[in-house]
C-alpha cells in the first residue's frame, strides 16, 4: 500500500492513524498512536513462489542480499509509512524480526520446515543475524530515522513449520544467545537503539514451566532471576520490559482476569522492577460475544471486545505499552484497524490489482483504540480509579470498566462501557467543582471519538460504548 497506492489514499490512512489534530469542531481526525512497528523481513518475497508461503502478501523482502550486499530500496511500503509516523511525530518506532533472512536459514526459507523446535539457522550464525539487524539499524540512524527498538523474536513457542508466514522457533537458550550477541553488537556500535524483549506467543509462556514446552517457557524466570544460567537482565541496550501476546488468554471473562493476575504476580515475585508490554493482539479465539477471529467486522461489537482486553492488560497486568496486531488488512477477518478490498468485497488475499489500489475503510475498532492512543500518552502514569458502586472486579468487565492516567496537566479517565444500557458518572462534590466541565470523547455505534464539553456532574456513558474524559489538575484538589 506504502508502495503503490495513490497519495492522496495513503494520506488518509496515515491520517487516521497517526493525526493529533482535530476538526472545526473539536473532533479527532487520527488517533494519534505513539508507537509503530516495522518489520524487517527474511526475504521470501524475492523467493516468489518458491518460498513456500503461498499468500504474497504474507512473503516479505530483505535488505540483504544473499551476498551480503545491502539495497535499501527494499521495503518502500514500510518506508513511507515510517517517513509518515516521523511526519506526524509518532513518539517511537520498534524494528521487529522473525526470521533470519534466508541465505541464513538451515532449510534456506523463512520459516521452520522441519518443525524443529530450534532456531532456523546455521550452525555459526547467529553473530551474522545480529550484524544484519545491527547493520539496519545504523543505516536507519544514520538516515536521521533511528529506530527506538529492536524486537529479535516472535512467538518463539509455536514451530512455524507450514508455509503460512515468515517465522521461527526458539529455545530459552537459542534466545539467551542470540539476545546476548545483539545486545554486544549494538552497544559496541553506541546505537542508541534498544532491545524489547519478550514476544510469547501467549501470557502463561511468562510464568508457566509447560510440561510441552520446557525448553520455551517460564521465561519471567528464565531471563530475569538473577539465579538463572540464562539471565540477561544486565545486559547493554536492553531495555528492562519483557513483553508477550494477548492471544487465547481472553475468553471466558474470569480466565482473562486470573492469566493477568498470575502474570502481575509473577513479575512481582521475580523482578519487581520489570516493566511487561502487550506487543500484538487481535481475535483468535471463539467465544460466545462475537464468534473468534473469522469475518471482519467494523461495528462496536469487535471494538468493545479488544477494549475490555486493553483495559485488562493495562490495569490487571500493568502493561504500560499496548500494540496491535495490524494496522490495514486485506482479510475476512477481525484483525486490522484498517480495512482495505475490491468493491466492497473482502477476504481475496492473491488479489493482484488490489496491491495498486482500491477501496479502505475505517472501523469502530480504530476509533475504540484512539479512546486511549490518542489521550493516554507516553510519560503519563497510571492512578487507582475507586470503583465507588461496589463492582466486583471480574463483574465490571461484563458492565462499566474505568482506568485513570495523569501527566502534570491532566487527568484521563477511560470508560468502556459495555452493557446495553447508559450510565451515569456523578463525582462527588468535596473532590470536583459540580459547575466544572470537561472534554470528553465517545465512540459508538454513531460517533468517532466525538467531542463535548460538559458538566461534570452527571455525565452520561452511553450503552455500548468507550468514553475518554479530560480533567484539567488545576482544578483538583489534593485529596484525589
């Protein structure tokens, strides 16, 4: 899309995504994410056909050639949108790998073959990866675009060995290897790029040993005890997170809720000053509110659904970086923020024109994240937000969530309300001027992230929906 589409279309969606200004009236054009992701692939596109990945928009290009040569003309797709993000002055940007690129690999493709549960790569090359990774990121900050972080894994816990994506394993020792060569590489070229560890496949692969999968689990533990052989919590450029995805971890309600605790008590027990990201998510799972992963859906129902797992991950888990997984898609499916296809018609993922243009359209999804991108931004903290009608926890995900954040202007409060009926939000008094008012911003069947200014007293959450309400400091007293 980056690549080939027309200007003013790519504009639009980058718009959408990354914008901070807002209209005549007050609205949002964008919700202003605050980070973006770049991946930097093995090089199955150049393999055509005979990469084994069979839909075209899942092979990706490298920017090494199998000589070791460079072209850093690969990627141009990727590398308008990170040229739009530095537009927009998205905060930071993340490099993330899956596989190394193909002239590395053992069966020479970008995905596990054999279904071995080790790395794909030769014997001896794991410096060489770290060098090709290094060696983009120099180039990228040289460029005067430096990358904030790299993420050197993905999902290392599943095998990756049908041609359905770029992918690879990787054991808890592979990873300690590889980590421990990246970290050296970069900090002996003083990049001030940081590594972002983690990516499991799934939150238990944080604390629990799997009886399946020994060799790839429990890594809170594994990497961040100080008493483990494979520590590397003092390694150079490492910054000190250890991040995993959201995925079947979300339905029913109450595992959603205890997955979180364990993971947030693990973090405690191991290494209290850890911080934990959630870096991808979409739906996968079948559950009884809007039917797993399969047909897209633009509406609330979808947008409600990740909303509960955002407010789960940030308040349960205490994710203090949210990232989805992805931002356009062309699929049948509830997986992009974004969705783009020809004449209105999804899911034709070999579709050869629709790689040159076609139609786009926004979601409900996009806007529901921008309840928070937009307004919960980096620096802020995170504040306890007393749940005053008595709610249990695991109740309050079924009915009215709230979470609270604080810069040294501002309070945000983030309502996902997803019950069908309206509810009403009275502050008391001796904490807020009744007389006050406030900007707030809905998203509902019917509105964008639509702005009002209003009272505080008595402030109407609409039924299903997600509502951001900014309260300048200035008129808080110190009791809140």
């Amino acid at each position: 899309i980056g690549k080939y589409w027309p200007e003013e279309k790519k504009e639009q969606i980058a718009k959408w995504l990354f914008s901070h200004k807002v209209d005549e009236a007050g609205n949002p054009e964008g919700i202003g994410l605050s980070i973006w992701r770049f991946y930097l692939g093995a090089g199955s596109m150049e393999q055509g056909d005979s990469s084994g990945i069979y839909n075209y928009w899942r092979r990706s290009e490298c920017f090494q050639n199998p000589d070791g040569t460079y072209d850093w003309n690969k990627h141009k797709g990727q590398q308008w949108f990170l040229e739009a993000a530095e537009r927009y002055e998205v905060d930071y940007s993340l490099a993330f790998t899956i596989s190394a690129p193909v002239n590395m690999t053992v069966n020479g493709k970008a995905f596990n073959e054999g279904g071995n549960a080790s790395m794909n790569i030769k014997t001896g090359m794991m410096k060489d990866y770290s060098r090709f990774l290094t060696d983009v990121i120099e180039h990228f900050e040289k460029e005067g675009r430096p990358i904030d972080y790299i993420s050197p894994f993905n999902e290392p816990q599943w095998n990756w060995n049908k041609g359905n994506q770029e992918g690879t394993p990787a054991t808890n020792e592979d990873i300690f290897e590889f980590t421990s060569l990246l970290s050296h590489e970069l900090n002996n070229r003083n990049l001030q790029t940081e590594i972002a560890f983690g990516e499991c496949a799934s939150i238990n692969y944080l604390f629990n040993a799997e009886k399946n999968n020994l060799s790839r689990s429990d890594q809170i533990k594994v990497f961040f005890d100080k008493k483990s052989p494979f520590f590397i919590g003092d390694l150079p450029k490492l910054r000190q997170i250890i991040s995993s995805h959201s995925y079947f971890t979300t339905w029913p309600v109450n595992i959603q809720l205890k997955a979180r605790q364990k993971l947030a008590n693990r973090i405690h027990e191991i290494n209290p000053e850890l911080e934990y990201w959630q870096s991808e998510f979409c739906i996968l799972e079948s559950n009884d509110e809007i039917t797993g992963g399969g047909v897209r859906d633009l509406g609330m129902g979808t947008a409600l659904y990740v909303a509960r797992v955002i407010h789960s991950d940030i308040t349960v888990a205490h994710a203090s970086s949210w990232q989805w997984w992805t931002a356009i898609t062309q699929c049948d499916y509830k997986d992009g923020l974004i969705y783009i296809d020809e004449n209105g018609i999804p899911g034709n993922p070999n579709s050869e024109n629709l790689k040159f243009d076609g139609d786009y359209h926004d979601s409900k999804l996009l806007w529901a994240l921008g309840n928070y991108s937009r307004f919960v931004r980096p620096g802020m903290h995170r504040i306890e937000v007393n749940n005053l009608s008595g709610i249990p926890e695991i109740k309050q995900l079924t009915d009215l969530m709230v979470s609270g954040y604080k810069s040294d202007n501002e309070i945000v409060l983030v309502f996902v309300n997803q019950s069908e009926y309206s509810k009403i939000i009275d502050f008391a008094g001796e904490v807020l001027p009744e007389n006050l008012r406030v900007k707030t911003y809905i998203t509902d069947k019917n509105r964008n992230l639509e702005f009002c200014e209003e009272k505080i007293k008595n402030i109407c959450v609409p039924p299903r929906s997600l509502m951001t309400m900014i309260i300048e400091r200035k008129y808080i007293n110190d009791t809140l």
